[in-house]
C-alpha cells in the first residue's frame, strides 16, 4: 500500500450522521467488486471540554496523523483493504464506541469513504463560564460554553449527544448550571413536539440533569421546563409542573421526593432561589414578580407594572433582583422591547441598566459570581454588560434564535 497524499482540514462541528457503508464482502452467489484507489475522510467532532489536545489517528498500522479536535482528515490509499483506529483520547470517549476504528476497501462504485466520529470529553467544571443554547447551521439545538470575553467558545451537546431512534431528534435547552459547575439541568425538546417561542408556558417532555464527567442524565419528567433553577447546594430544583394552574415544584435533583411549592389558579414561572436558599422570585401570570419563602409561606409581589416583567434573578450576595420589563415602543425602539432592571428584594430602589435602545433583552438576565457583570440572550446573541449599564458588548452569537445564556459561579 502507498500513501499518496495526508490532508488535514479544519470543521465546523455539526449534528453527524453514520454515512460509511460495511466494507465490500462477496454474497453468495455474487461477484465482489474489483477494489480500487479511493479517499478516506475521517471527521472528528468533538464536544464537551479540552479534555484531549490532539488524536493520533492510524491508517493500516502505518500512516500516523495527529489531528486536533473537529478536524478532518484526508487520506488518499491504494486498491486494498484498509483500516483506521483513533488513539490518545485522553478522558474523552466516543459515542458509539464502534466510529472508533472501521475497516473499508474502496471499489469503482464508491471511491470516497466518511466516517463521522463523535467525542465526548468531560466538560466539568464549568466554573465562571457562561453556558447557552443556540441553533447551529444544520438545524436543531446545542449547548455551548465560554468566556465573558467572548473567547475560548466550545460545543458542550447537540442533537448526536443522546441519539433515539431513527427519525426522532432530543434536544437540551435552557441551561441552568450546578453550583459545583458539574450538572447541567436543561428543558428537553423533541422534534416529536411543537417547539415553543422562548417565554412561552413550554409543554416539554420534562427536565434532564446532564452531568459533565459521564455525559450520563437523570430526568425529571414532572417539570416542565418553562424556567428552573438549583437550590444554592445543588441537591434541588425548582421548576413549574401542572396543577390547579401551573405552579412550582420543588424536586431533589436525583429525582425524588418532588414536593409543590404554590398551590392557586395563577401560572407561576420562572423562578429563581436566593443565595441563603431561604426564597424563591418567580413570574406570576406572565407579568408581575412575586417571591415565596421555601416553605410556601410568605408568598409577596415586589414589581407590579401596566407593563409585563419577567425573567427574575438573584444576585450572588441576595441584596438584588435583575428582571426584564417589556415595555411600549418609544424613541429608538419602534416595537415592543425587553429592558433590563435592578430592583431591591423588598421592590424598592428599581433602576434601569440597560437603555431599550441598546438592546432587545428577550431572555432572563443572569448574574456574574462576583455580582459586577450581568448577560442575557437578544436574538441570535448573547450580551454582557457591568451592572451599572456601561461596557455592553456582544460576545457571541446563537444562529437564528433567542438563546438563554447562565453564568456558572
């Protein structure tokens, strides 16, 4: 066998499909088809973290290429039966274990062979990283995580992370990230369901707890995932479910002892734990912000407006609350705009952070661990800026979507 030429192409990752074929073998009763020269391409799709530098791909035990993560690679080979092997994976594995080596000859009639390889590395910890959710070209959704400078950008899931069977697609949306940084807790999609808009009382198929080590999930069916959030040790969440309305539930994230917090006819969302763990601000019929002690007692309004609020957080010290208010159009803003508030736990001492003509704020804020920064999704972008509305800045974008970026402490 003679190499004629090694070509190693950089790849944007996509949702990737198993496209090579079982190699050439003769049937009873049929010819095998004369072998030939061909192309071998082999993509190497990763997602997760760096958890590897670089792979050592080897071609018929002689060709050695080292490739970095989602790189391509071309390899022109002679008329014979051929083999691959990814080796030096690190702490990455890949899903299914069979796109780690193939074998394949090329004939008259296929002279070109892919193979779609999909690691996984660990992504945890995710420590002072913002992880969102957007669409990539090919359709679909994915996780990703980076900077707050807008650098260091990595695919953490997409479609091809938790495959079904064939024809039915899973998505995780709307990250909530553990304290420790080491789960993620995601509203679930399937194409199987109408898609709502951001916003929207969603009827998904539950909420999933995806860990960054195994790629392993924990479900949690009841919750919808219409807005949740963890409790400050990580052991619970707070999610909506169905009752007299749709009310919060609080569930220990293995998925036991699920416990409702709200019990009227309202429709309560979007709720978000105090550091102290001692109370949760949640949206009230779509418009006004309320907060609850965790025991259920105490429930309050803090923000009532003729405009519509929504999206509440805590910052990390408990002494503020960010939500966004929609308010009519006016000079720069010709529609209806998300504007970006502070406001007091007690209601008082609200003030604007972000000018409506600056930006479109269309998901709910979420808090830097040091409590100076805030980002939130318009769309197609995630935003970051100081607290006090200077040094806004765009820092990554979404595809065409409205993404909803969590800033891990």
């Amino acid at each position: 066998m003679q190499t004629r030429s090694v070509a190693i192409r950089h790849v944007v990752p996509a949702v990737l499909i198993w496209l090579a074929t079982p190699a050439c073998e003769s049937s009873s009763g049929l010819e095998s088809p004369e072998l030939t020269s061909g192309t071998l391409t082999l993509i190497i799709a990763t997602s997760g973290g760096p958890g590897a530098a670089h792979y050592d791909v080897v071609v018929d035990d002689s060709i050695h290429i080292s490739a970095s993560p989602n790189d391509s690679i071309t390899v022109d080979l002679g008329p014979q039966h051929h083999g691959f092997e990814i080796r030096g994976l690190g702490q990455c594995t890949i899903s299914p274990s069979s796109r780690k080596s193939a074998g394949f000859s090329f004939t008259n009639e296929q002279k070109v062979r892919w193979f779609a390889t999909y690691v996984r590395c660990p992504f945890a910890p995710l420590h002072g990283r913002i992880v969102f959710d957007g669409q990539p070209a090919n359709g679909g959704f994915a996780l990703y995580s980076i900077r707050s400078d807008g650098t260091d950008q990595w695919l953490l899931l997409e479609e091809e992370s938790f495959p079904l069977q064939l024809g039915v697609s899973e998505w995780f949306v709307r990250p909530q990230v553990s304290p420790d940084g080491r789960r993620i807790a995601s509203a679930v999609l399937s194409n199987l369901l109408n898609i709502p808009s951001p916003g929207d009382s969603v009827r998904q198929p539950g909420i999933g707890v995806i860990s960054g080590d195994s790629y392993t999930v924990v479900r949690l069916p009841q919750l919808i995932g219409s807005g949740h959030d963890w409790s400050p040790d990580g052991n619970k969440i707070v999610a909506t479910g169905a009752g007299d309305g749709v009310d919060l539930f609080i569930e220990n994230a293995d998925g036991s002892e699920r416990r409702r917090l709200t019990a009227d006819s309202g429709n309560e969302s979007l709720p978000s734990w105090s550091p102290d763990g001692q109370r949760i601000a949640f949206v009230v019929d779509e418009c006004d912000i309320a907060v609850i002690d965790t025991s259920g007692a105490a429930k309050a309004v803090i923000v009532s407006q003729p405009e519509c609020e929504t999206g509440p957080a805590w910052s990390p010290d408990g002494n503020l609350l960010a939500f966004v208010r929609m308010e009519e159009p006016g000079p720069g803003f010709p529609s209806w705009h998300g504007v970006l508030y502070v406001v007091n736990p007690d209601g008082s001492g609200e003030r604007q952070v972000v000018a409506p003509s600056s930006a479109n704020v269309m998901s709910p804020p979420t808090w830097s661990p040091d409590g100076k920064q805030l980002a939130f999704g318009t769309q197609g972008t995630v935003w970051v800026t100081n607290v006090d509305g200077t040094g806004l800045r765009a820092i990554s974008g979404a595809g065409n979507y409205v993404p909803w970026p969590d800033w891990s402490r």
